[in-house]
C-alpha cells in the first residue's frame, strides 16, 4: 500500500469529508453481530470513530504513525500499525470489516485472501469512499481544470479506481446490492481550498515542481466561491460484500 499522506495527516483530519450517519446506519444494520469490527487503512480514524458508537470493540489500522498520532480516540479502539494486505488478527475474528477510501492503494490478490481470513463467515465486507466533490457551475468547472488539466499526469494510476465509482475494483464476493447515498457541507473558502490540498496530486505538483498548484486557481477560485451558495456536495461510494464458499 502507497502511503501519500503521513507528511500531510494534520490537515487530512481536518479537511477530509466524513460519512453521513444514515450510510453508517445502513451498514450497521447489515452486521450478523456488533461484538468486533475492523476499519483497515483508517486515516484520520473517522469511521473507526463511528462504528465504535455501535460495536462492543473497533480495531483500525494504518501504515502511518502520524495518521493514528492524529486519529480520533474512544476507549474501545483500537489502534495499530500494519498494512492491511498483512495483519495480526486471528483467523475469523470481526462481523465487519471496512475500507474506507483506500481500496485502491492496495495489492487486491494479498489482501482479498487476508479479508478471507480475518473475516466471520457471515460476516460483512465494506468498501466506502467518495467521489469527485461537486459545487456549483462556475466553480465546477475551475475544479475540474485543477483535477485534469493541472493535476492530470500527477495522479496516480490507482486513482483511475475512484473515478470508476470502485466498480472495476477486484471484488470476490457476493454481492449485497446497495442504495446511493451523498454526504452535503456548507464550506467556507478556506474549508474548500484546504480539502483540494489534502489531494494526492497536489503533493505529487508539490515535490516535483516546488510550487503549489492551487495558486494557479486560487484567485479564480476565490471569486467564484464568493459569488456561490457555498453548497459542497460529494457522491459516496459503496459496495458491500459476503464470503463466498470459495474464493
């Protein structure tokens, strides 16, 4: 797994959009029980967060020390660091096992068979994530030129993965077909420019070229967000899995 956000895990907890609470009611009440849950690859810790309001005890893992030195705590998480392709966990160990935005950085081969082993088998596997923020017209549009004109060649590969809504991820299980959910923010201009630059890209642009993409739109930007509703509004990504007798 890529790890492209360690130098950046103050702002992404600050700047990153969470999951609303009907998606997290929504897979909750899919779990066979709530005794152990697992959210590999959790970042900030925000739905680690969540799930402990549910579950008896979360455990979540990351590959950055100054994601989890950053992610928010309760008494029952458990926070540890390894990659998710290879854990300590006991074979059969958690109802629910969730992947939050980060499905796409990951060996799919190594870490379907480590989901296969860790996970009860009636337990439930969850891919979450987000897409493309979407505004309004004019600010849209200046977005859009930061995310492929700009950025275009310094996203990585994987992120072809989002932008296909995670529907051409390898995904060896059976199937639970799902509703669509979006998750709404009323965001000032500071709120909007420090979330374009929790991106990947724009730490790529950063190092290779030493100067900040975003002050190429800063001052478009600015003007358009001004004249807006200030509405941000984000397609979330889901898909929710079972075991299969047979990988």
């Amino acid at each position: 797994m890529k790890d492209n956000f360690s130098k950046i895990a103050s702002e992404y907890a600050v700047f990153r959009p969470g999951y609303p609470q009907e998606i997290i009611d929504y897979i909750v009440a899919l779990a066979p029980r709530t005794e152990q849950a697992l959210d590999m690859a959790t970042g900030n810790g925000q739905l680690a967060r969540k799930l402990a309001l549910y579950f008896d005890q979360v455990y979540a893992t990351d590959i950055s020390a100054q994601q989890i030195e950053n992610a928010e705590k309760a008494a029952n998480i458990t926070y540890s660091l390894q990659p998710s392709e290879k854990t300590d966990f006991t074979d059969k160990q958690f109802d629910l096992i969730a992947v939050a935005q980060a499905i796409h950085w990951f060996d799919f081969n190594t870490f379907n068979k480590e989901i296969y082993r860790i996970l009860k088998n009636d337990g439930i596997f969850v891919v979450l994530g987000y897409g493309l923020l979407k505004t309004n017209p004019k600010t849209d549009v200046i977005i859009k030129k930061l995310y492929k004109e700009i950025l275009g060649d310094y996203w990585d590969k994987e992120r072809r993965y989002i932008d296909e809504n995670y529907k051409t991820i390898p995904f060896p299980y059976e199937e639970i077909k799902t509703r669509s959910f979006e998750n709404h923010y009323e965001w000032d201009y500071e709120q909007l420019l420090g979330y374009l630059g929790t991106w990947s890209a724009v730490q790529h642009y950063k190092k290779q070229n030493q100067t900040d993409p975003l002050e190429l739109i800063r001052k478009e930007l600015k003007t358009s967000w001004k004249e807006s509703d200030k509405k941000v509004t984000f397609p979330l990504l889901l898909r929710i899995g079972k075991l299969q007798k047979t990988l």
